[in-house]
C-alpha cells in the first residue's frame, strides 16, 4: 500500500516517479520494512522492540497494488533473514543482549522552531558533522498512518509499531531541509527501548557522510530517540536526496 501517495515527497507521484524512470510512485521504505518485521516479530516476540536489531535495504521499488511475497530464513547464528520478492529489499534482524546504549552526549541538541526557514539540500549543507534541528513529536497511535494497513501498536501494552518509529527518521531530515524527490536507500536500526502511546520523543542527529554514485546524491545519518532520558532506537539513514532523471 502506498501510504504516501499524497507526501510532499513526490517521487512517490506517478507521473513524477516516471520523470526518474520508475513504472509508478514508489511505495515508501518505512512501509516496505513495516510489513518485513512481520517475521522479525513473530520470530524473536516483543523483545526485540527492547533489544533487536535490523539492516535494511531497499534494492528495487515496490509499487502500488502489487503482490509480493515476504520470505523469512534463520541463520546458525540465529539471525533472521528476511527478503521481498526475490531480493528486492533485504534484510537481516537479530538480538543484542549484551551491548551499550549510544551516549547521548554525542548527539547534540540543537533547536529547531516550527517556522524556521529550512536550508535547501545541497552538498554545501548535506555535509560531513553538520548537527540536525532536534525533532520533538507526541506518539498518537490512534492517528498513525506509516504502518498501515498493520496495526500502529503491537502487544497489549500498545508498544508503537517498528514502522512509526522509523518513519520519524525521515521526519527529521524532511524538517531539516528542502527537498525535491528523494529516496529511502536503507537503514540499520538498533533498538533499545520500547516506546508507547503518549510519549514525547525526542530526535537528535546528524550527517554522518554524503556521497555520489552512479548519479545519485546519497546522504547518511546518525539518529538517537529518545523518551526523556531513555535511549529508545538508534538509527543509521541513507537516503538519495536527489535521484538521477531517468533512474
């Protein structure tokens, strides 16, 4: 399902989408790894909300009202293989029991009001330690709209769904900057803590690198969330920020 049919990202428009060479608009990265942690969840439970980790890629674009089919395998080491239609997104999930929460010191706060005037993307502003306008969003489950047709929670205790969580990260850059038509490359998630209905969450980042290749402008960045002074997910986006004509 294309939940962004009508963002203010165009590359998931159909008649912009064909401007860079794809069939349709695309369907959005968050959405395609919301229906891949179907079988990450019913592999390791909730507790990989607490403790779980992902790397995600977005190889090739879905599009909508296609069928795909969602294939899991575990590893000896048990990791949890998880592809989309014969490899066009890829993923490998697994639980880290024993590891250290990101210090919070290393991502600074920097303010970020709601009528700032955002810089537009450009390698002059998409460059290497340039430190993000920290977001602050309220958790409203019942008004979420990245995990659709999933459920925005998971569990009775209501925990957000791993496709709301990373949606934000998106949000952050988008409020950051202007953009024209981008795409969600990939992204390796680690979590640390659930969050849940109601909670004020905080989003701190930076660019880690911005690159070129094959045309494409990719940007990486470094993200923490955090509810107070919990440590909910870190985070590590890439994104193209200005896709070739005719991808």
């Amino acid at each position: 399902m294309n939940t962004a049919a009508d963002s203010e990202n165009k590359i998931h428009d159909d008649l912009v989408a064909a401007i860079y060479g794809f069939r349709g608009g695309l369907v959005p990265g968050v959405t395609v790894y919301g229906y891949m942690t179907v079988p990450v969840l019913e592999h390791f439970g909730e507790e990989w909300l607490e403790r779980g980790a992902m790397s995600v890629r977005f190889k090739e674009p879905l599009y909508e009202g296609e069928d795909v089919a969602i294939a899991s395998s575990v590893q000896e080491s048990g990791r949890l293989i998880v592809s989309v239609e014969n490899g066009r997104s890829v993923a490998l999930a697994w639980m880290e029991r024993d590891r250290m929460a990101p210090r919070v010191e290393d991502y600074a706060a920097c303010e970020m009001t709601a009528h700032e005037r955002r810089p537009g993307a450009s390698p002059e502003t998409l460059v290497a330690g340039a430190v993000l306008g920290t977001l602050m969003t309220s958790l409203d489950l019942a008004h979420a709209r990245m995990s659709a047709p999933l459920p925005a929670y998971v569990g009775e205790a209501r925990l957000a769904h791993p496709a709301i969580l990373l949606a934000l990260a998106n949000e952050i850059l988008v409020r950051n900057f202007v953009l024209g038509p981008w795409i969600h490359a990939a992204s390796e998630v680690t979590n640390f803590s659930a969050a849940r209905d109601g909670e004020v969450l905080e989003l701190r980042g930076k660019v880690e690198e911005a690159y070129e290749r094959k045309g494409h402008q990719f940007v990486v960045l470094k993200i923490l969330t955090l509810s107070g002074t919990r440590v909910i997910q870190g985070v590590r986006h890439t994104a193209i920020w200005k896709p070739r004509c005719g991808a």
